[in-house]
C-alpha cells in the first residue's frame, strides 16, 4: 500500500507518521519539526475512515465532553485501545497497540485535520510520560531566555495575558499558545518546548528554555499575585495535564513527574484584569523572586 512517511522530534522525542489516501500534514505547523532519522517512540498510519472501520465495537472505559467535542475511550475484544472522537460531521477512531506503540487513525469530515492533532497530541502525552514528559493546556512566552507558563481554564485568558507581556516587556517572545511540552532533566531543571500545536494561534517552535516560573491565571476585579504552596501547585499541575489518569500505572507516573515540577519550579496565581498593569506586575514579581 502506498503512503508517505514522515519522522517528527517534538521535545527530543521522536514519533512516525505515515499518511495513507493522499491526507497530508500542514508544512507550516508540523515542517519545523521534521527530522530524517532517528527511531520513533510510535508509529500512527492516518488513513480516511469509512463505515467498516469507524465501526469497530469495543467496551467503554470512560467519556469526556470538551466544547463539543466528544472523546470516547474503551477498549476491544481483542485486547486493543480505542479512542472516538466526534463532534458535527467529523469522527475519527484511533486503534492503538497495549502500548500505544503502533496506532492506527480513521477519519472523515470537515474537521479531520483537527482530529488528526488531538490524536497525535493525545499518543504523544501517553507514550512520553515514561520519559519526565508532560503535555500542557498553557500559553508560554520566553524573556530573558527562560520561559514562563500561564495556566487556567478555558477562557480565563492565557494568550491574553501572553499578549500584554509581548506588549509591555521588551525582548519576550511566544513560545507556544496553547499546548507546550515541559520535561524534568535527570538533573530536576524543567524546560519548555515548543510543539506543532498551538491551539488558534500559529506559532510552531522548534525551540526551547528552561522554566522561569509557572502562573496560575484567574479574572478578578484588580491584580492581586501571590506565591502558590505545593499542595496548590500539585493541584494546579495536574489539572493542565493531558493524559490517560483513569489508569493507574500511568496515572502513577505523571503524579512522580508532577511532583518533581512543584519541588523544581515556582508557582504563582495571578487574580488579575485583562490588562497592561497585570502583565507588569506578573513579571517584575516572578522575575525578581525567581533569582531567589
């Protein structure tokens, strides 16, 4: 059968993709991340679905719904993961190996190559967890050659917040909008990368800093910025983590990797406006106390 291979590095891990049916990647979003060799921690063949194989029945395990999305996970007869995704017209079903290691996708409809990302995003956070790896919902930008990670839930107003520092503080660059990739090195240092995905915003960096500080984000009628104890880093930590926590050996290893960002890292929450005064007293806070 006939398809095109591609080799990705995303935060030094490498994955395979091979496209089947003429369905390709966007170049701008996934190029920078293109390498030649090396050996891939998975391997996914994309394919367009039909009846037969957006059809394949297995048990469900769990269900999440997220702006209308709907993600489905279960798991076969025969022993192999399933995870549905659907919303309008668009469904797509990733077939993966025990170990995630080799994959297969079906998808069709308008938002395919949307689907093609969250199931990409969702094998890469499952297969580099062994490895101190953990996939953010955040908006990072550098200054300074460190990076500062802005979290909270949908709408709170991380890339507006990442906005106003791009405004306000001179030489600060965004990294990632949407879902950056922190690993913890054998030594603790944690370090920020970019990814192809990056959520409304198109920004695809194959770069990377060590972290400076992460930022809890909330709307509040004034800004009010406070250091966060471990107990509420934890907490903020694992609420922005992607990943499978409804099973333990791997719900075990993102608690470890977790753990080792709170001791490593300063955590802080900003109740704040949406405005230029925020972003400035969010970073001259963290920037002195982070030479501390």
């Amino acid at each position: 059968m006939k398809y095109i291979s591609k080799l990705f590095c995303v935060a030094q891990h490498i994955f395979a993709v091979r496209l089947h049916d003429a369905i390709s990647l966007p170049d701008t979003q996934y190029g920078p991340f293109a390498v030649t060799q090396g050996n891939p921690l998975f391997t996914i063949d994309i394919y367009k679905g039909s009846e037969e194989t957006l059809g394949i029945e297995f048990t469900e395990e769990t269900r999440q719904d997220s702006f209308g999305q709907t993600f489905v996970s279960g798991i076969t007869a025969d022993g192999r993961n399933i995870l549905s995704i659907f919303w309008d017209d668009t469904k797509a079903l990733l077939v993966s190996d025990e170990n995630y290691t080799q994959s297969s996708l079906y998808v069709t409809g308008r938002y395919s190559a949307i689907a093609i990302d969250c199931a990409l995003k969702i094998l890469f956070a499952f297969k580099t967890v062994d490895f101190g790896t953990l996939a953010f919902h955040a908006s990072t930008v550098v200054d300074n050659d460190r990076a500062f990670l802005f979290l909270g839930v949908s709408g709170t107003g991380k890339s507006t917040h990442s906005r106003l520092w791009l405004k306000n503080i001179p030489g600060t660059w965004l990294l990632n909008d949407d879902h950056p990739i922190v690993r913890i090195t054998d030594n603790g240092s944690a370090v920020a990368f970019g990814s192809p995905w990056s959520g409304k915003t198109p920004c695809y960096k194959a770069d990377s800093r060590p972290i400076g500080a992460i930022v809890q984000l909330s709307q509040h009628k004034e800004n009010v910025i406070r250091r966060l104890s471990a107990v509420e880093a934890y907490v903020d930590v694992i609420n922005s983590i992607a990943g499978k926590r409804w099973e333990h050996i791997m719900a075990d290893k993102i608690h470890n990797t977790a753990e080792r960002l709170v001791k490593n890292v300063k955590f802080w929450h900003l109740a704040c406006l949406p405005d230029d005064e925020a972003a400035i007293l969010c970073h001259k806070t963290v920037c002195e106390q982070w030479e501390k």
